[in-house]
C-alpha cells in the first residue's frame, strides 16, 4: 500500500447475479462480522464504512440473455460501484471492495481505471485466482457473469459490462497478471493465450515458488503504470484452508503462500486498491473463510510477524 493514503474506505458489492450458486451476498457481512473494520483501524489506519452498494436481488427480475445472465442488472450495480471507487481515490482514500462474486471486479477496475485515466495514468491488475475468468457470451458454458469480468476488463464481453464510462479496455492486457491459476474451460484456454494477459499457474508456482512468480508479476503489473489493483478471490486458496467460496478447486495456495503474496503486494508499494470476493458463509464453516480473507487483507494492508 502506497504510505500517503492512510485512509480506507470499505464498500460492501453484495452482488450475486454472476453466479448460479447463491450466498456469497453474504460475503460483505461475513468480512465484517470476522471484525474487519476494527482490525483495519488497529493497523493505524482512518477507517471509513460506506456500507453497501444497491443491487438487484435475482428474484426480482428475470436473467435475460442466456448466454450472459442479468447483465443489465450487474452493469447498473458496478456502475455504483465504480463511481464510489473512484471518488475515494480522488479524495486520497484507498478502496476497499468487498464482494459478492467476482463480476464486481468489473466495478471496482472500472472506478480505478477511470481514476487515473483522468490523471493521463494507465493502472495494473493482479488477478489471484482458481479461475481465468475470461470466458465470453459466446464462449461460457454457463452463460454466468462471475465467469467473464477479466474478459469484460480488457476489452471483450458484453457491452454493457465492456464499455463502463465510455472506453475500453479498462487495463492493458500486457498489465494483467493472473496468479493461481489451475481451472480453464476448454473454449477459454484459446482466449487466455491469445490475450496476451500474463497467466501463472499453479505448476509455475511449484515449479518457481510463489517468491519468484509474485516478484515478476509485480514487474509486469508495475511497467509503465500508476501501481496496480489486487483483485483476490479466495477460491485461489487451498479449499481446506477457505472451504466457504462460489466455486472451490483443489490444488491451491497454502495458507502461508496467500499471506506471503499479500505481504509482497504490500511491500512493493505499488497498490491502489484491493477487493476480496466469492466468500460464501453458506457453505463456510464457522466463518472460518471470511476470516482468512480478514487476515489477507490484514497482510495487504501492512500488517507483520515482527
């Protein structure tokens, strides 16, 4: 986290029109139930809650496209987002988002891209993650948003969800960087190589250590920007370790991997904003996920062993 912004705005996106599997609405309480917001302050930092951004409950409306549900409905919602997201950075704030499932994201880089774009600045994005996320209308067997946003960010998906505030895309590809990586559909894998986003799996990370992949993501997510929002999903963690999320995957991070990557996101002194999404209390046992994804933040934001 850059020293000179001391103060951290927390914004609750209890979205969950990107997924078929209900519950991760319950994210943004479940992060404060595990006592974000005082464990934050406890680190030196001016706390500000701005509760949650307004969004649709998916009974209330129908999902629309099959092939892209409730996209209208998702676009609304990271608009809010993306104008909250903004304004804290244009008042010296750091954002903190928490989701919901991960079509948020589309919100929260949108509202940080625009920021800096207004300064003359491009931004980074560090994508921890089980998934690529990169699917297309045409490409996703589900037709699920939460599959789509990193796609929608560099410039591909539906409209609505592509051209937030006028432009695409809201990150260069060259600048994103996905961490963790270990589950791909068929039609997505093309996309992904061909994108020309930076992709470590999980075979780099046992191949090379997380030490040496997190050092050059942040070379990559670093050159020629302003820093870089860390986007995590906790389905990026070893599913013993955080059983409550949207979609778990076995074969991720361990425990102490997650917290060396956030330590390292912190030290290089290169991150704007930050989000935590997919917690899931549902299926979670005794909040134990959202807690873990309380100490992640906890690391990304400064805190140390000594």
């Amino acid at each position: 986290m850059t020293p000179a912004r001391t103060h951290i705005a927390i914004i609750g996106a209890p979205l969950d029109l990107g997924q078929g599997r209900r519950g991760v609405d319950m994210g943004p309480s479940a992060m404060r139930v595990a006592n974000l917001n005082a464990r934050v302050r406890g680190l030196g930092y001016d706390v500000e809650d701005l509760g949650n951004v307004p969004v649709d409950q998916a009974e209330s409306a129908p999902p629309g496209n099959a092939r892209a549900k409730y996209a209208p409905q998702i676009a609304a919602s990271c608009a809010r987002l993306a104008e909250l997201v903004s304004d804290t950075l244009a008042r010296g704030g750091t954002p903190l988002v928490l989701g919901g499932d991960h079509s948020v994201a589309i919100g929260t880089v949108s509202g940080v891209s625009r920021h800096f774009r207004e300064q003359g600045q491009s931004i980074g994005l560090i994508w921890l993650d089980a998934h690529a996320d990169m699917n297309t209308p045409e490409t996703s067997p589900s037709g699920n948003v939460h599959g789509m946003p990193l796609s929608c960010l560099i410039g591909a998906g539906p409209p609505e969800l592509v051209d937030l505030f006028g432009y695409r895309p809201k990150v260069k590809p060259e600048n994103v960087v996905i961490i963790g990586l270990r589950d791909v559909d068929s039609m997505e894998k093309p996309q992904v190589r061909e994108s020309g986003v930076n992709a470590f799996t999980m075979r780099d990370i046992d191949e090379r250590g997380l030490r040496s992949v997190m050092e050059e993501a942040i070379r990559l997510a670093s050159q020629d920007t302003a820093g870089f929002h860390v986007s995590l999903d906790m389905d990026v963690v070893e599913p013993c370790e955080a059983p409550g999320v949207g979609t778990p995957v076995r074969g991720g991070i361990t425990y102490r991997e997650a917290h060396l990557a956030m330590e390292m996101l912190c030290d290089s002194g290169k991150v704007t904003s930050l989000e935590v999404v997919e917690v899931n209390p549902v299926i979670d046992e005794h909040n134990r996920t959202a807690d873990l994804a309380v100490e992640l933040v906890m690391s990304g934001l400064g805190k140390r062993i000594l």
